[in-house]
C-alpha cells in the first residue's frame, strides 16, 4: 500500500515537472526520460505510458486500501488499535495522493510564465553531472 502511494506521488511529480526538470533544469532523472531511452520512444508516448502506469498504481493501491486490507484485518488477531492504525494509515496515505494532485495542478511552479522567468532552456543532453553540488566534478580528469 505504500510503495503504490509512494509510486503515484512520484510519477505524478514527474508527469507535471518534465518540461521544467529536463528542458530549463537539464535534469534526467525523470520517469518520463527513463522510459523514453528505455523503450526508445518519444515524449508523448513515454509520458502516456507513465499516466498509464500511474493509474495502475493508484487502482492498486484502492484495490489494497478497499478489499486486501479489510480482509486482512478481518483475519487476523490484531487488537482494535491496531486495526484502527492500520485504517488511519490508508486513509492518511488517500489524503497524500489527492494533496499532492491538487498541488501539481494549482501550483505555478509549472506554468509557462513562472518557467520562461529568468531561465534558459537546455539545449543539450549531457552524461556529466549538473547542478547544486557538481561543481568539484569538473576537477576530475577520467
């Protein structure tokens, strides 16, 4: 249940930041990259996979929340704190995902104003490291 919770809020980050992270930041460690060089295919299929693989995981996680965990919990010798732990979590984990959704669509750390604002696209791809912290990388010699 939470590796499925986990998963969604991480593909939905980078369903909603991969024009900001790979075109203005460079960034490569993206879902929608990987499964682009994976399957060698283009953005627009890769980001269509990822939704795809999204809602699997959101369908996983209802289908654990809504009839594994109830059956377990009926099954087992847990007390009623414990029970109720365990259905407080789901619910937590439920209030997560759909945080997380209506922050990616209300944010405008996406939008196109907020991206154009004082940055410049990368135009290419590079296999050495980028960004805060890389900068002594430069000093190595391979």
């Amino acid at each position: 249940m939470d590796t499925a919770a986990e998963d969604v809020g991480c593909f939905t980050n980078d369903l909603f930041s991969y024009q900001k992270e790979v075109e203005f930041d460079g960034e490569m460690h993206n879902i929608v990259v990987v499964v682009e060089n994976f399957l060698n295919v283009d953005r627009v299929i890769a980001r269509d996979i990822v939704a795809r693989l999204l809602e699997s995981r959101v369908r996983q996680f209802e289908q654990i929340a809504e009839t594994d965990l109830p059956a377990l919990l009926a099954d087992s010798q847990l007390d009623e704190a414990a029970r109720a732990a365990l259905t407080k979590h789901a619910e937590d984990l439920k209030d997560w995902m759909s945080g997380i959704l209506a922050w990616h669509q209300h944010t405008s750390r996406y939008g196109e104003k907020e991206l154009r604002r004082g940055r410049v696209p990368s135009l290419a791809f590079s296999f050495l490291p980028s960004g805060i912290g890389t900068s002594a990388f430069g000093a190595l010699t391979f």
